[in-house]
C-alpha cells in the first residue's frame, strides 16, 4: 500500500525521491522496536548505500533485493514465495487508474492530486469499506 506520494520528472533516478516520500507520509507511524521493526519493500532501484542509511535513521528496515537473487532463493527453497510482488502489485494497482497511468496533466500539482485520490481509493478497497 502507498505510504506516501513524490514525483519528479521522468529523466530523474528512483533513489532520489526516497526522502520526499517519506517526509510526505500522511499516517503517523507507531516507533519501531526490536520486537515490531518496521520493513520497506524496495526493488532493485533503490539498492544503494545512501537509500539504506535514510531508511535506517527514520527506524525502516530496508528489504532491497534484485531480481535475479530472489529467483534463486526460491529456487533453492521449495515453496519460498517472492517477496518483490508486493511492490509490483502496488504498481498493479496505482496503474488501474487511467488518469494517473497515462499523464494528461500540465501542472504537477494537478497530477499529484489525482495521485493522491488513486492512493485513496486503493486505501479504501484495501480497508474494505465498499466492496
């Protein structure tokens, strides 16, 4: 589920908006423990040094895997399932929206509001609350 929304322009890496994301989280977070720690599921963009370090001063603890490492783990262990759908399926998920897949916005500030009310509506169906 999204926990918080950056955008920038497309010529631009992933690893560089790990931290607007995050200070643009709209839930207020329990603290982590040692007995609840707090993961981030990040795919093979964000696996860099500096993306680790931020994760680990705001309390996450980073699961950044490639592709490749995570097809053979499965392979190794019988009935090991993949943990990088979660991202692909949020990514599933924020494209059923046409109007935030496909960019007809000029202003980013009008598309970032249609990318607020997808997260919304993928918040609400996940709740539960209608249907």
């Amino acid at each position: 589920m999204p926990i918080g929304v950056a955008i920038d322009g497309a010529n631009r890496h992933d690893m560089n908006l790990v931290c607007a994301t995050i200070e643009r989280m709209v839930v207020e977070r329990p603290a982590p423990t040692e007995e609840r720690p707090q993961g981030m599921g990040l795919d093979k963009g964000y696996d860099d040094d500096d993306v680790r370090a931020t994760l680990r001063e705001v309390g996450f603890t980073a699961h950044i895997r490639s592709r490749g490492e995570e097809a053979q783990e499965i392979a190794r262990e019988a009935g090991k399932r993949a943990g990088r759908w979660i991202v692909e399926r949020s990514h599933r998920w924020l494209n059923r929206f046409r109007r935030v897949l496909i960019r007809w916005e000029q202003k980013p500030e009008h598309y970032l509001a249609f990318l607020h009310f997808a997260c919304r509506a993928i918040a609400v169906r996940a709740v539960g609350l209608f249907g």
